[in-house]
C-alpha cells in the first residue's frame, strides 16, 4: 500500500511518497527545513527525488539529499535554466494572496541560489516511476514555471507543487509566469476526476 507523507517546512511541504520503505521524495524543502527532511527521509530507502519546480523552497535541498541517499534528481528540463537565474522565468501573481505572497517571494529568490544537482534524471508527461519503486506517473502542469510537473499516484493521490496552492482556500496557483498556461493547468487537474490533492503550500485536501 502505497503512502504519502507530508512534510512541513515553515509555509512549504514536501511528501514522502512510500511502497513500505522503499520511497521517493517529492519536492525538498528550503534549507531551513533540512534537519526535519532528513530526519523524515532516514526512515526510508529514498530511491529518487522529484522536484516539481527549482524554486528554492522546492529545491534547496535537492543537490545534498541526492548525495546522501545516492539517487537521482528528476525534473523537466524546460525548468533547468532556473538553477541559474530565476528572472528567466519572472513571477507574477494575481489577488490579494498573491500580491502578498510575491512581494515575500521576490527578495528571496533574488538573493536565494540553489545547488544544481549532479545526478539528474529529465521527465516528462506520462514518465513512470515503477523503476524508482513506486506506482506513480510524472503529469506536466506547466504555468508556475515553464515546465513544472507533478506526480500522480495509483490515479489517487496527487502532487502539485505550486500549479494549485491552498494558502487560505484550494485555488489556482497565485503566482505564475505564464496565466494562461496555469489557467489550462488547472482544467487538466480537474479533468482528472477524484483525487487527493497535496500542494506545495497548505494543508491536502480530498476532492
């Protein structure tokens, strides 16, 4: 039986995503959050971490954690010019939330570089993930970033990063680089029919 962990960094969550102790980590955390992602995936034998978007609360801790678990790190490669400069993708958000949320963000992935990983696995719609020990697919959802992705498991449990967010209620995601990609982005998720949905930010919800 297939499980999904939540763990929560400060305003961020990544998720252990386990078939007994075999697991994948889905999104790292900012460095912040190291210690308790460590101390979290330590009890399992993480055999691939999957980033949904390089932003550093994502991935901060991607280049370190695939050093010490020896396993690869999956992403799109559309998403791999962020590891050198965010501002060839720049945000922009819409409400209130993502008003607030940008202005926090801005400064932070100014003055915020991450590790590129050595161990890089590139994925894309449909990809499995059975090699890594884990009935789950990669599902592309681009609009937060150009090739953000994310993981549908057993088509039960779903992974998001930031393509929906629930900061205060489940909604498309605030911040995006491309609107009306992220706009088709969450008519796709809700094509998919029932899931659980887990966001990058704020508590999963059953739909």
């Amino acid at each position: 039986m297939i499980t999904v962990k939540r763990i929560k960094g400060g305003t961020d969550n990544c998720y252990i995503v386990a078939e007994g102790k075999t697991a994948i980590l889905v999104d790292t955390s900012s460095k912040a959050a190291r210690d308790m992602v460590i101390e979290e995936c330590d009890k399992y034998q993480i055999k691939l971490i999957v980033l949904t978007h390089p932003h550093f609360d994502h991935a901060e801790n991607a280049a370190e954690l695939s050093r010490r678990y020896s396993c690869p790190v999956a992403f799109s490669k559309v998403d791999e010019e962020l590891f050198d400069d965010y501002t060839k993708q720049p945000l922009k958000s819409y409400g209130l939330v993502g008003k607030v949320v940008l202005g926090l963000s801005l400064s932070a992935l100014k003055n915020t570089k991450v590790e590129r990983p050595q161990n890089i696995v590139y994925v894309k719609e449909g990809d499995s993930l059975a090699e890594y020990g884990i009935n789950a697919k990669i599902i592309e959802l681009p609009g937060h970033t150009k090739g953000s992705i994310g993981v549908d498991v057993e088509e039960s449990h779903l992974l998001v990063g930031d393509a929906l967010d629930n900061w205060i209620k489940p909604a498309m995601g605030h911040l995006y680089c491309d609107i009306d990609a992220i706009k088709k982005t969450q008519e796709k998720i809700k094509a998919l029919g029932k899931r659980t949905i887990y966001f990058g930010h704020g508590n999963p919800v059953s739909r």
